[in-house]
C-alpha cells in the first residue's frame, strides 16, 4: 500500500467515524447538538489538516532529506584516474550512499530499481555510441559498478570515489538554467556546473 493510500484510508475512516457520531448525536437538545457538531467539525479538520501536512512531507521527503548521507546528490568529476575529464560530461549520482547514476561521457545513465528483493539492478541509458577503447571511460565504468565503492568527502568539498584499483575526484553540482539560442522559444535544459 502506497503512503498516499495509507493517508487516503485515514481520511476516510476520519469521515465515516464523524458522520456515525453525528448520527449518534440525533436526539440531543439543540445546545449540546451544536456543541457536538462544533466538536466533530474541528476534530475532522485537524485530522484532514494533519494528513495534508504529512502527505507534502512525504512528498517534498523531507525525512530522506535530513537523513540522507552527506554525499548524496550529484557529483561532476574533474579527473578520473589522475586524468582531468571536463566536469559537464562525467557525473555520478549518489543515493543513499550508493553510486545510482550519472553521465559517462556520452550516455546519461542510472540503476532501475531490482524488480524483486534483492534481485540485480539493470542499467537505464540512452544508447548513444561511445569509445570503446577510451581509459577513461573504462575506469568511470569500473567504478560506478563497483560494490563496495568508497565514497570519502573532503574537507575542502571534494569527493573521492575508489573501487577496484580507480579513483576519482569529484565536485559537487550546482544545476543551472542553460539558456535558450536566440529566437528560441520554451524553457532551458538544466545543467550541472561545479561550485
């Protein structure tokens, strides 16, 4: 069952539980009626208020935001394997304190999630073609794949990530508006630019 099915089902039973004491209410003196109904109408609004208030928690996470690890969110690499690579094209995302998708170069990627418990992740991109014989790409590869990868955060905001013998150096990014060209309409793509 969904969060938002959850709140849904509460709701309505908030609702059928007020109109049953409403009924119940029916043959009281006209003061203790109002007094009843004044009673009801309040509970239910702050149950309805309360549910709201939950479910935009829910949605904005903000229970995931606070206790999220430090270096979760966006990374843009610099150098990968000592090699400096241009921040727009290589990222990495991390979720939860696990590598869950970035940019190799050429592809956006990221991880679908496992369709059973503990079934593997399958890779989501978008299949342009790229070097094969790039070391750099490799490397990037051999990373984002590896269990377990190191994730260490430096004091001056960089993050290194390490598995199966490579190393990078990230920033984290900051997403921006690209703007449009001149006489287009609509709105910008967001890019990555590191801090």
């Amino acid at each position: 069952m969904s969060f938002t099915s959850f709140l849904l089902l509460v709701a309505l039973a908030g609702l059928v539980a007020a109109l049953w004491a409403q009924v119940r209410g029916f043959g009281l003196d006209q003061a203790a009626y109002r007094r009843r109904q004044l009673k009801l109408g309040l509970s239910l609004l702050g149950l309805l208020i309360g549910l709201g208030l939950l479910l935009a928690a829910h949605e904005a996470r903000i229970v995931y935001r606070l206790t999220a690890p430090e270096v979760d969110g966006a990374w843009a690499a610099l150098s990968i394997d000592g090699r400096p690579v241009h921040w727009r094209e290589w990222r990495i995302s991390v979720a939860r304190g696990k590598v869950a998708g970035g940019r190799d170069g050429c592809n956006d990627w990221g991880f679908d999630e496992p369709e059973v418990e503990g079934g593997e992740r399958m890779i989501v991109t978008t299949l342009v073609g790229c070097p094969e014989d790039d070391p750099v790409r490799k490397a990037y590869w051999a990373l984002a794949l590896a269990d377990p990868v190191a994730l260490d955060l430096g004091k001056d905001g960089t993050l290194r990530l390490s598995g199966r013998g490579h190393e990078a150096v990230l920033r984290r990014c900051r997403w921006v508006n690209e703007p449009l060209p001149p006489g287009a309409s609509g709105t910008g793509s967001r890019a990555c630019a590191v801090e």
